[in-house]
C-alpha cells in the first residue's frame, strides 16, 4: 500500500476538509460511489486517495452539475481505464523484458508465431457498461 492509499482521516474530519454533512459521505458510500477503510471496530478512514475521489466527485456534482448516477458511471470508467492503464503498462514491460525481437519466419507452410505472447493470467475480458 502506497502512504497515499493509507487510511488517515475519519469521516468527520474528511467532512470538515470538504465542506460536507457526514451523512452524504455515507450516502456516497451507500450508493458505491465511495471505499474508505475501516478499522476493527467498523470506523470509517479515508485515505489521501479517498480524499482526492471524494473531491473529483464533489466538483462533478457542484460546479458541473453531473448527477448521481452520471457521476457513478465516470468514476467506474475512470476505474476501469486506470485498470487498462496499468494492464498495457504490465505489457509494455513484458514486452520490453523479452528483448523484443521478432520471431524468425521459417517457411510459407509453417505457423507465423505472434509478436507479442499474451500472458493470459494478466488479461482479462473488458466489460462495457
């Protein structure tokens, strides 16, 4: 875990910085829109990163004027094109691991080996919607 994913603020405190009830932090959370940590005894903790979501959300809601679940489907695609991100990131790496030189062509009759070897492990299906 990164210091910035480290869960450090209680909700009340989060509120405070963001100028919010705490209840629409629960409602956030609610609705999904939200993952703070939470301890032992259940408490919520928002880390740096929470922070920075609940803001992103906020200016969507308040000065753009973005509902609910228009704000729900830009924080899912955002997740999910971070997601894609580090797959192509994982794969660039990968590749350039393998010195990325390419296959030797042999013969007309014979199988043309790929390029890139996919590491099916790591690649996943993507879900639109």
């Amino acid at each position: 875990m990164t210091d910035r994913g480290r869960p450090l603020y209680m909700i009340g405190v989060v509120a405070e910085m963001l100028n919010v009830h705490p209840q629409t932090l629960r409602f956030y959370e609610k609705k999904g829109l939200l993952r703070p940590s939470r301890t032992v005894g259940r408490t919520r903790m928002y880390s740096a990163e929470d922070v920075e979501e609940l803001a992103r959300l906020l200016r969507l809601t308040r000065d753009l004027g973005v509902n609910l679940a228009g704000v729900e489907i830009i924080i899912k695609m955002r997740r999910r094109m971070l997601d894609m991100q580090k797959q192509i990131e994982d794969l660039l790496a990968y590749v350039r691991a393998d010195g990325g030189t390419p296959p030797v062509r042999r013969g007309d009759d014979e199988p043309r080996a790929a390029l890139v070897r996919a590491a099916s492990g790591q690649l996943g299906p993507v879900d639109l919607f």
